[in-house]
C-alpha cells in the first residue's frame, strides 16, 4: 500500500520486476524507482504504456553512474521523456553547488573505476556520496 501525508487515503500498490508484467487495467499511475537499470527497450514500453494506455509514468533514478557515464536507461528515458525534472540537493562535500553526480567508496577508499562492489567479493562496505561536479572532478583525478 501506499501511504502519504498529502492524501488521507491509503491506495494499494503492485510491485513488479518486469515491466512487461504490469496489468494494463489495474494501474493509473506507473512509478518506477532506480530507472537508471532498465534497459532501453523496457524504457520504450514504459513510453508505451503512456502513449498507448493512457497512464501517467513517473520515474527516478540517476543520470550517471559513479564515474560520470550515462547510464543506458537514463539516455533513453532523457531522449523520449514528456518531462524531466531534478531532484535539488547540495553537494555533500562542500555543501554549496547542486549534487549532480555521485562518488563511490569501498571501505572508505574512492572508487576511481573498475572495481565493482558487486563482483569483489572482498569489498565489505559500499557508501554514495551526491556532489556536484568540482567535487567530484576534484575527488576523482
């Protein structure tokens, strides 16, 4: 269920994996979280649902990965979305400018690229910073 302060009504929600497995009839609204992960071609039958349903899609996620990449389902989602908006935060290193990028650390060490807290199996602690773009260049060279 879904629960907000704004709406004294509590509605029931459905979590799926898959977009293709979203029931057409059931949903008004479509929010999917950490879009950055979909691949393109689920990013387009998302535009589907849109176009073709008549369903109102909202989407969050990141633009960029750690080491300032695009990610595939962000470029897409940023080429055929309606509308895109960001989420204002700070920085968190210098607290001033717009966070629009994230740093990685491993155990407290910046990941300066190629490892992947996934795979290394001897990575025991994986933190995200948000910051903005001179810190992270400043962080990262």
């Amino acid at each position: 269920y879904i629960e907000s302060r704004l709406c004294s009504e509590v509605l029931p929600a459905y979590i799926f994996t898959k977009v293709e497995n979203i029931p057409v009839g059931d949903a008004d609204i479509v929010l999917v979280d950490e879009v950055q992960f979909l691949p393109p071609k689920e990013i387009d039958k998302l535009a589907e649902l849109v176009d073709d349903q008549g369903k109102t899609v909202i989407c969050y996620g990141l633009k960029t990965d750690c080491y300032g990449n695009l990610f595939d389902g962000a470029a897409r989602l940023l080429a055929i979305a309606d509308m895109s908006q960001e989420m204002p935060s700070l920085c968190d290193i210098c607290h001033e400018r717009p966070a629009t990028r994230h740093l990685r650390y491993h155990d407290g060490v910046i990941d300066k690229g190629g490892r992947s807290p996934i795979e290394d199996k001897a990575v025991k602690e994986v933190e995200y910073k948000a910051v903005c773009r001179k810190c992270w260049k400043g962080e990262t060279r």
